[in-house]
C-alpha cells in the first residue's frame, strides 16, 4: 500500500487540469469560432476584486490625508495623485484644494479636476458662486470636454473681474465652445461681443471666418480693431480681403493696425518667378 500524498499534493493535479482545460477550449474557440463557456468567477476571485477596491479607497483616503500636511510640497504631491486616480470619490477634496493657501497646489488641484472630468463639473459649478474659488473654478471648467460646462462660462463673461477668466476657460475648451461664442457675436452686450470676439481669435477655426467678417462692420472701433487682428490670427485669404476696406476707417487706430497687416500678409506671400 502506497504511502498517503499530502492535501497540497492531491490538489495540484485538479488546479493543472482546470488550467489545461482553460488553455484548451480557448485554443479550440481560435480555430471553430466558438466562444467557450464563461468560467464563473470564484469566491477566492471576488475576494480579491474586494480587497484591490479596498487598497484603492485606502490610497485615496491616505492622500485625502496628505492634503492636509503643513507642508506646501506633500499637499501639491497629494492633489497630484488624486487627480490620476480620476476617482470621482477625490472631487470634493480636490474642489477643497483650490482653498489652499499656496498657488501651486491650487494649480495641480484645477489639473487633477480637469483629469477626471465630467465627474467634477456638478461642484465647480455650484463654486462659482463663492469669489473666492471663482476663478479656479472657471480653469478648471474650462478643462473638461463636457456641454455643461458652456452655459455658466459664457455667463461669466458679463463679468467684469472674471471675463477674462471666463475668456481663457473657453479658448482651452476650443472647438466645442465655437457655436456658443459665434452666437456671442450678436449679444447686446458690447463687452460680451469684445470677449467672443478676442476668444475666437484664439482659438483659429475656419468657422469663425464669416461672422467675424461680419464684424469688421460693428460700430464700436475697438471691435473692428480685434475682429481684424482675429482674422490675421487664423490667417484665411477671406479674412485678407475683408479687411482691407478697414484702410479708410474712421479711426487712425483701425486704420494703422489694418496696414501693419497687410504689410505682414504681403511679406508672407510667395516671391513671384
């Protein structure tokens, strides 16, 4: 009579075969197209998705921690983290981090509610009611791709301690921002008109060519002046021509910055042959 194998040994063999058995019906679903059967996932599995959620909540709690360290450095590294976490669990402590009282760390802290995104949108815009998170509040909107973000930065524009914040916020934005500031163009509001005006200069986009030629005709000089440097920004032949009846403007300022970019087109033309 053969000696008796220990527990462990009597149970590798069944582990090999599960294995085996694995290995050999995905190989057999590679050739006849057939999908095995799923394997339903084990107690000792779901233990351990368990205990990995578990380590990340532990993470995050740990640098929620770090954010309140007397030290600038630990803090700016802890608002770092959180936001490559993306956990929507590191937003409030991340929207608390715009209070500190060192610029840096405020920095990373409107980054990492950029990172994780849409999840973050629900709380910077309720902090646009405080003045004094306002400002970050608008970066950091200004960050994420999502349409919600669009109606309460174009309302910052009406104001005039926070428009250029507002401004910055949409041109960071870009593309998806473009229908709310060419509607911007025919705003009652001058200063609304000036910000649409300068922002979408920035941000360069062909679809911007005609309503900003259609500025060129706006009454207020200053908005004449920053719809035809907007047109050199994106640099279109349409935007070229349009402007140059701007050469007989009523105001010298028109007048002077419509010549210096012609002459600049001119010298970017091609030397004839």
């Amino acid at each position: 009579m053969e000696p008796s194998q220990p527990t462990e040994a009597r149970a590798t063999p069944a582990v090999a075969d599960t294995v085996t058995d694995a290995l050999t019906d995905q190989v057999a679903a590679e050739f006849t197209g057939e999908q095995p059967v799923p394997v339903e996932p084990t107690a000792e599995s779901t233990e351990q998705v368990v205990l990995e959620e578990e380590k990340v909540k532990d993470e995050i709690e740990i640098q929620i921690d770090l954010l309140k360290d007397s030290d600038w450095v630990v803090r700016r590294e802890a608002a770092i983290t959180l936001g490559e976490m993306g956990d929507e669990r590191c937003v409030e402590p991340l929207g608390r981090a715009l209070r500190d009282g060192d610029w840096q760390v405020r920095e990373v802290a409107i980054e990492g509610l950029g990172q994780i995104g849409s999840p973050a949108v629900e709380l910077l815009v309720k902090l646009l009611r405080d003045w004094d998170v306002r400002k970050y509040a608008i970066a950091a909107l200004g960050k994420i791709r999502d349409e919600r973000v669009l109606d309460p930065l174009m309302l910052q524009l009406r104001n005039d301690e926070f428009k250029d914040d507002a401004l910055n916020a949409l041109v960071d934005l870009g593309q998806p921002a473009l229908p709310r500031l060419v509607a911007a163009l025919k705003d009652k509001d001058e200063n609304v008109r000036k910000q649409a005006v300068l922002a979408l200069g920035r941000i360069k986009h062909a679809e911007a060519i005609d309503p900003l030629i259609d500025m060129l005709a706006d009454s207020d000089w200053f908005t004449r002046l920053t719809s035809a440097a907007a047109l050199e920004a994106i640099g279109d032949d349409r935007g070229r021509e349009a402007i140059k009846p701007l050469m007989k403007d009523p105001d010298m300022v028109v007048r002077m910055r419509v010549e210096r970019i012609l002459a600049k087109w001119k010298k970017k033309q091609p030397a004839a042959t």
